[in-house]
C-alpha cells in the first residue's frame, strides 16, 4: 500500500465546456475541474482498463487523422502506446504495481482485437469513401461563437443525404441497465450537431456513435433542443466559475456514489467524506484516527482506527511499522475490501493511504 501526505489541490476556472464532458460537469463540477486543468495528478490510482480505452480512443484517432493505414502501422503503434503508457505509470508510486497492463487490464486481449477490428474497418471504409475526394474530415474542430463551448468531431462524412456526424467510443455504447444509447452519448452527439450548425451554418442530417464492437447506433435531434443544451453549458460553466471565485469550492461538490467511485481526488474532498454512508454503493474508504499497528502471523500489518463511536479494523496491509503514521494520527484509507464482519476490511492492489496533517 502507498501511504503519503494529503497535499493540498486547488481548482482553477474552466476556460471551456467540451461536449465530451458536459454530462461529468454537471454531475460533479468539483471533480471536473480537478480532472480537467490536468496539472494535478490524482490522488488514487486510475483502472488500468481505462488506460486501454484511452489508448484504443487515440488509436482510433490516428486512423481516423491517416496515421495508420495498414495492419503493420497499427501493431506498431499499439505497441508503441502500451510501452509508452507502461513507461509513465513506471514512474507513478501509485499506478507502476499494474504494470504489465497485458496482465492487469481487464479483458486486455480482447479489447485489443476489437479495436484491430474496429480499426480494420475503418481503413477500410477511408479506403472506399475516397478521403482524396475530401468526402471524409476526421478530428473537425467546432466550437460555440464565443468559444465556450467546444470540442473535435471524430468524423463528418458528406453524403447525398447531407452531413453525418461520427463519434467512437472506446467501450460499448450501450447503457447497461437500459439498453439504450448512454446519456452522455446522446447529449455530446447532439451537442456536436449544434456546434456544428454554429460553424458551418447546416445542420447535418445524422449523428451516430459507433462503438468498440463497431456497432453504429443513430443520435436524433430536434435543432432547438440541441441549441438549448449548448446555451445551458455556456451558463454552467459561467456559474460554476463564479462558485470558483468566491472560493464555495465544496458547493461544488456533488457527492454520489456513481461520481465518486471512479473520483480519484476522494482524499481531498470534504464533501465526500460528510455524505458517504456504509451503504456498499459507495467506495469503501475509512477515515479515523489510528489507535493500534500490530503485526499479523502473516507478515502483514493490521489497522486499528477509530471515528468518533466507530471501530474499523484493516488487515492485510504490506507495509513496515515505520511507514504508517504514529498512534493517534489522522489518516484515511481508500479502496479497500470489505470483509464478511462488520467494520473489518482488507487492503487490495488499489489500496493507497493518506496522513493528514
Ligand atoms: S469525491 Fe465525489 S464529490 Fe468529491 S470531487 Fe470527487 S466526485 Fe465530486
């Protein structure tokens, strides 16, 4: 387990709203504006398998762009990628123990296939549709007139028809629970159409998103609608930045399981820590003040930290003695597993820790 010191992380204003990320924004701005600026490195560490859907998603980029036009130019690059990746997360005390991601990623081999297929496929599809006629622009940059709003098109096809707007996805476009195109889809899909209508004065006549298992699933749209939804970007972000401003930090934090579980900025945010219960949908993490550190038979550590009238024992932690902060000390603990007795948890791959001063 990795145990630091709780650094102190400050949000910025966002310059910009990308319709890739409005869903996420109006969920938890806090979380947006952490992740967004970019200049601060999680607290905890990121799934390996969302390292592969980046990876996949630029790929599918540097198709779309000509980088890769053959089967040898995209073994190269995923190649390349995944020793790049691996190079970084070398030097990460919190992401180098899920190096080889061939090992740690879930579904690793299969994901790999399917973006060769999805890649194959549209090689292909550039080969047809003759790029060289210019039928076919990939990475079309469209933003709002004031440029608050923005993002890259994957691909805008010209057809007889008019202009299909495309968008890939490193996962399966699908939501589970309802079996419909996700939200955050639907809404970047028709945000894209707006935009695009605001630089180029035409609506295109179709939006879709085609998945990794390329499968092409249609967006519809009524314009007014998607007009609306830039209009309420433009105005959040506005308010959020004005939040930001007068230093309500925390009122723009919106604590739910669904946000905060994949939030790696849980250490630092106080909001989360006054709302999360004991229900399992929420992240299982401990806060308290350690009150024992005994050795186990196994050559592992045990945690004893208290809360207020609560007891939380953690077993299973790698660590020396002289790595955990002194009896009595404030500390949290993330990512934990929870065993079958009440407030007894282990410590798991992710499990990082954190003083706090
Ligand atoms: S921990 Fe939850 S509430 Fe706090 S910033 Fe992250 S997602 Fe938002």
């Amino acid at each position: 387990m990795m145990i630091a010191s709780l650094p102190k992380i400050i949000a910025k204003p966002l310059t910009r709203i990308s319709p890739s990320r409005f869903l996420s924004l109006k969920n938890c701005p806090l979380r947006e504006l952490l992740t967004a600026n970019g200049k601060r490195d999680p607290l905890l560490p990121g799934s390996p398998s969302a390292k592969i859907g980046t990876l996949i998603h630029n790929l599918i980029e540097d198709t779309s762009k000509g980088f890769i036009r053959n089967e040898e130019e995209m073994l190269e690059k995923w190649e390349m990628k995944i020793s790049e990746i691996e190079h970084t997360m070398r030097k990460s005390s919190l992401e180098n123990r899920f190096i080889p991601l061939r090992i740690h990623a879930h579904n690793y081999d299969v994901k790999k296939e399917s973006c060769f297929a999805l890649i194959r496929n549209l090689i292909g599809f550039k080969q047809y549709s003759g790029k060289a006629l210019g039928l076919t622009k990939s990475e079309v940059w469209v933003e709002s007139p004031d440029k608050q709003v923005g993002g890259f098109i994957d691909l805008v096809r010209q057809s007889s028809s008019g202009i299909h707007i495309v968008d890939f996805k490193s996962g399966t476009v699908f939501d589970e629970q309802w079996g419909i195109v996700k939200l955050e889809y639907v809404l970047q899909l028709r945000m894209y159409a707006a935009l695009y209508y605001k630089k180029f004065k035409v609506w295109p006549a179709r939006a879709s998103v085609i998945g990794l298992d390329c499968y092409e699933k249609d967006v519809d749209f009524i314009p007014d609608e998607c007009i609306l939804l830039i209009e309420q970007a433009i105005s959040l972000l506005r308010d959020i930045n004005e939040k930001l401003l007068l230093g309500q930090n925390q009122a723009l934090a919106n604590p739910t399981p669904n946000s905060c579980r994949y939030c790696g900025f849980r250490p630092a945010c106080d909001k989360y820590w006054e709302t999360k219960s004991e229900h399992p949908l929420w992240p299982i993490d401990v806060r308290g003040f350690i009150s024992e550190i005994k050795p186990s038979n196994n050559g592992k550590l045990t945690l004893k930290i208290r809360d207020m009238d609560s007891f939380f024992t953690i077993r299973g932690l790698d660590n020396t003695i002289d790595d955990i902060p002194k009896i009595g000390a404030k500390f949290s603990i993330y990512n934990l597993g929870r065993d079958t007795v009440p407030g007894c948890f282990y410590a798991t791959n992710y499990t990082v820790g954190y003083g706090h001063n």
